[in-house]
C-alpha cells in the first residue's frame, strides 16, 4: 500500500500505554515525530517524565498521565482527561506489557494475576474506553502489542505459562474487536514481535538474546 495523505497521524490524538520505557516510549516518540498529540500513560511517574521530556525536546505535543492499566477506574479518568483536553481519540497503542519466570509447578497465583492483569485486562479496559469513545465519533484506530509467545504453533519457553496465555489472549480479543469494530470504522490489529531489547526482557529472560531493539 502507497502512502498517501489520508493516512497521515499528524494531530490526530494518539493515547499509547507503557509509554515510560521500551517499545511504549519508542512508539511514543515516533508518533510524535510525525505530529501526533500523545497522550503518555504508565505507572511509574520518573519514568513519564523521561519521555515526556525527549518528545518535547524534539517539538513533539504530549500530555503525561499516571496510572495503571489494570485499574479500571484510572483507565476511566485517564480517557476522561484525554477527552476532556483534546476532544477525541483517534488511535489507542496498548504497549503496557509485564513478564514474569516461573515453572508452573512453582507458580504463584499472584504471579499469575499481576501477569495477566497488566497484559490481558489493561489491554481490555483500555479498548473498552476507547471502542466507546470512537464509536461515538465515527472510528478509530487501535493497535494492541502482542508477541510470539501467544502466536498458536511458535516455540515457548519454560517459565513463560502466564505470559504465553495473556499475550494469546490478546490476539484472540484484537480479532473480535476486529470484527466488531469494522462496523463502525473502528480498525483494531495487534503486532506480535519476536524477543526485543526492552529492560522487562533483560530482567525476566536474561539468556534470550535479542535482535530488535525497541
């Protein structure tokens, strides 16, 4: 498909989660380069600030937010205050990801909550808000970071159960959506990437190298 200038993001209002580090910060500040108003959201305000503070050192527009994915209640205010400012969304990336070691014979089911709660729920509540926003505004864009380890038939690694099951969750919830979204100009995909060079890589799978960086 040829560029065109329909297909421009310049001031379109991109919201994008686990934008303080990682593939979340990169996408952020890509995103930015090419004139979107970001809108940051993560948990960890030092780590906010940072990107925050390389997308405006490069002219880019943005707007920093606190909170978790996995709490409803701050994936409300968050779409409230990003309506509140901006007047619309028009593209959600769902890059808030978490990873944990764990055989399954040892695995603890905090372990497992946290996992899934970050990956599959904050994925869900995230594009709850957003479906409702665009369906009232006439579409949208929403592009959810999978990852091989949830992709049927792709070699796993030990240690990696909840992982692999949030993130093949998350595939399987971006088809639906897909499908229900289509109705209503509401384009949804998901990008499953191979091992990327991220900090939450290093620290859960030290031994895999990785080829990508974010």
């Amino acid at each position: 498909m040829l560029y065109t200038e329909d297909m421009s993001i310049e001031n379109k209002v991109a919201v994008i989660t686990g934008s303080g580090r990682g593939v979340g910060r990169a996408t952020a500040l890509r995103f930015a380069q090419a004139g979107a108003k970001v809108v940051l959201f993560s948990r960890t305000q030092k780590t906010l600030d940072a990107t925050l503070a390389h997308l405006s050192a490069a002219g880019g527009k943005g707007l920093a937010v606190r909170g978790d994915v996995a709490s409803e209640g701050e994936v409300r205010a968050l779409f409230r205050q990003v309506v509140e400012t901006y007047g619309r969304v028009d593209i959600l990336v769902n890059c808030a990801g978490e990873a944990a070691v764990r055989s399954f014979l040892e695995m603890d089911i905090t372990v497992w909550e946290n996992i899934l709660a970050t990956n599959l729920r904050g994925t869900f509540l995230c594009c709850q808000q957003a479906f409702q926003k665009m369906a009232r505004q006439g579409g949208g864009v929403i592009l959810n970071i999978a990852s091989l380890a949830g992709v049927q038939g792709v070699e796993k690694f030990p240690g990696l159960s909840a992982y692999c099951a949030s993130k093949g969750g998350v595939i399987a919830l971006t088809e639906v959506l897909a499908l229900e979204g289509k109705p209503l100009n509401i384009r949804v995909a998901s990008v499953s990437p191979g091992a990327i060079d991220t900090e939450m890589l290093r620290q859960a799978t030290p031994h895999l190298k990785a080829n990508m960086t974010p």
